[in-house]
C-alpha cells in the first residue's frame, strides 16, 4: 500500500483491526470490516482510500464509532487553521 508520505508498505490487516478496536468498534464489528475491506485492498491502494472504506463500512454499523474512527481524519481536513483548534484545546486543558 502507499502511505501518506508515499513509502510503500506491505499491506498489515491487523494494523486495520488494531485502529478499528481503538475507535471502540466491537470485534464482531471489526471482523464484519476487514473481511469486507481486505479483498478490495490492491497493490498500490491508498491507506486514505483504504480507511475511507473501512469508515464507510464503520458509519452503516455504528454512528458513534464511524465518528471515533474519522475524528483524526477531521482535524487534519481542519488544514492549518486546525493549530489553532490544537491550541485551543491545549488551554482547555
């Protein structure tokens, strides 16, 4: 697969289930997403297309997980107005 930094890597589905586990998705779940998404993953995929999907797939099951699993997605689409959200949040805390 071709990360964001455009290194190629061999494709590690228990990399997937690892992330899908950290968004809170329960194992039924993230079994029902890797066995849909692993067979569509091609040589050359994307780790952002390959999340896509997996998100997607994620949003029709849970809501509550789908939105766990795009929020670091979210604050990077935030572009460089997202420092300041970040520093914002830094004084919250």
């Amino acid at each position: 697969i071709r990360k964001s930094s455009g290194e190629l890597q061999l494709f590690d589905e228990e990399k997937l289930r690892l992330s899908l586990r950290r968004s809170g998705a329960d194992e039924v779940i993230v079994e029902e997403v890797v066995a849909r998404v692993v067979p569509m993953v091609a040589e050359g995929s994307s780790t952002q297309s390959i999340l896509r999907r997996a998100w997607r797939l994620l949003a029709s099951r849970s809501r509550v997980v789908a939105a766990r699993y795009g929020l670091r997605s979210a604050l990077g689409q935030l572009g460089p107005d997202g420092h300041l959200f970040e520093r914002y949040l830094a004084r919250l805390l």
